[in-house]
C-alpha cells in the first residue's frame, strides 16, 4: 500500500458514494478519465479489484467494501488533524461545509451567509442542500463541517445546538378563508399535499395531523414547498409549511394562510456537527449568528 495519496481516496470514496464515474469525476472536478486512471492505480498498488464495472453504474467488490471503511476513518482523522490545526489559529477561516435542509435553505441561507460573512470575512462557505439523513451521514464521514437541520437528531456522535422554535402555519385556497381552521383529525380527511419522503418536514406534519404510521385519505406529494403553495393555489388540497417560509412562497400564490390554536405544531431549528471535531467550541460561536439572522 506504500504510494496510495490521500487524493486517490478521496476519489475511491466519491465513487464508492456516487456508484458511476461521470458523476464521481464532477463531485471531485476532474475529468473521469482521470478519476479511472486514479482508480486503476489503487486497484494495482492494492493487487486486487475494488469495484465492478457495468455501463449503468459501478458496485464495490467484496475487498472494496472492506477497503473504503478503512479509507473514510483515514479520510476523518485527517479532517479532524486540518480542524485541530484551524482551531488553533482563533477564529474560522478558511473552508467550511455547510449543509441545510431544503426547507431551511432558501428562506434562511440569504440572511446567514451575509452574516457569517461579516463575522468571519476569511471564510470560505460551500453549501449542500439535502435531506436530514444525507446531511448526518455526510457530517459523519467528515464530508460536511456543520448543518442546519430541524432537531432532534439523536446520533451519539452528533453534537445538537437547539437555535429557535418555528411554528407551522396551514394553506389553503383563498376561497377557503373563512372556514374554520381544521383540527389534526379534520385534516385527515382533507386533500394534504405534503413533501415527498424523506424531508423530515413531511414526518412533522404528518405527526401533527395524528397520522404517525398512516396515510391520510387523500394524499399528495410534492418535491418543494413551493410546489405545495402552488398546488393549493391551484385549488389541490390543504398543505403545512414552516414560518419562514411565508414571506417568499406567499408573493405568487393566492392562497390563505392560517394559524393554528395551541398547543400549535412546531419544529425546533438547531445546528448540528461531530462532536469530536476539535472545532467544536468556534462551531457553537455560530448559533447565536444564525439565530439572529433567523430573526432578521
């Protein structure tokens, strides 16, 4: 194994996540010839093959399976050294991954990435918009530094910081406006558009309306919580979409919105990150800004 670069297995762990070439070359920003070369030289230090090659997409061999969990806990130590040598210098600079769920990400990102900019001028900020199960999984191979996720998470090896509860509001079409507002059992018998599975916004409200393990009668999904606005715009149903929200979606949709009495449904805004990373203390630092930014 003498010769093998971190480099080569970082490109071993892109294909082994993306599971095609073209795709892992573009998350690595080279060419895919160049990623197979890559590859085929691992494979010859290593003397044996690590994954299977078919037109459609790549799996990993037996060996290869074994090979890229010794690989990721090489690829963490040496993000954890790199985090252990930043947190010495004061305050963040340089690169740092963040993540945000995509019901966060369009209505929060504008007002944080302003003022973690002004905080930390020498900052260099990627983003990742995903779901909560992407985003854990990507912060525990090291692959994010930090998220923005609805809380909790409940991952021993996660470190949760609790920002700022977000009530949920319902939208309906407009001609609807006067009509009572409906109670958690009411919904279920109504049309609800709900994102699509996966978003642990969906399990909220899907919890709220007491449907924890069931489908209301009428479902229908969406992929954003635009398109729900505009399918309830387009008199589809009846939908729950976080606070935040509100300012942006409401601008083209002519829907009516309407608050729930108490006890209302909510989700608790946190951030989260590997509570090993030597980083931990200046992560925490970020709350508050995101916090306040949330409230802008």
């Amino acid at each position: 194994m003498i010769g093998v670069t971190l480099k080569q297995l970082r490109y071993f762990d892109a294909l082994a996540r993306h599971q095609h070439f073209g795709r892992a070359a573009e998350a690595c920003a080279i060419s895919q010839p160049a990623l197979s070369l890559q590859i085929k030289e691992l494979e010859a230090m290593f003397g044996a093959p690590l994954v299977e090659r078919s037109a459609r997409r790549v799996a990993l061999t037996a060996i290869g399976e074994g090979f890229i969990l010794k690989a990721r806990e090489i690829l963490l130590a040496v993000d954890e050294l790199s985090d252990l040598v930043r947190a010495s210098h004061g305050p963040l600079a340089g690169r740092l991954r963040l993540g945000v769920i995509p019901t966060v990400a369009p209505y929060l990102l504008p007002n944080v990435i302003a003022a973690l900019s002004a905080q930390y001028p020498n900052l260099d900020l990627e983003l990742r918009e995903a779901v909560t199960r992407s985003l854990v999984e990507d912060l525990e191979a090291a692959r994010l530094v930090l998220a923005i996720v609805a809380l909790p998470i409940s991952e021993p090896a996660v470190r949760e910081l609790a920002l700022f509860d977000e009530a949920f509001v319902l939208v309906r079409p407009r001609r609807e406006a006067e009509n009572p507002v409906p109670s958690p059992r009411a919904l279920q018998a109504m049309r609800l558009l709900l994102l699509e599975e996966g978003h642990c916004f969906r399990d909220q409200a899907l919890s709220f309306c007491e449907l924890d393990g069931a489908q209301p009668r009428q479902l229908m999904e969406g992929s954003s919580l635009s398109t729900l606005v505009q399918m309830v715009s387009a008199g589809m149903g009846v939908t729950l979409i976080p606070e935040m929200a509100l300012t942006l979606e409401m601008r083209s949709a002519d829907v009516a919105v309407a608050r729930f009495p108490a006890p209302a449904p909510q989700r608790t805004i946190g951030l989260i990150w590997r509570a090993a990373n030597p980083l931990s203390e200046q992560l925490a630092e970020i709350g508050p800004i995101v916090r306040a930014a949330a409230l802008a």
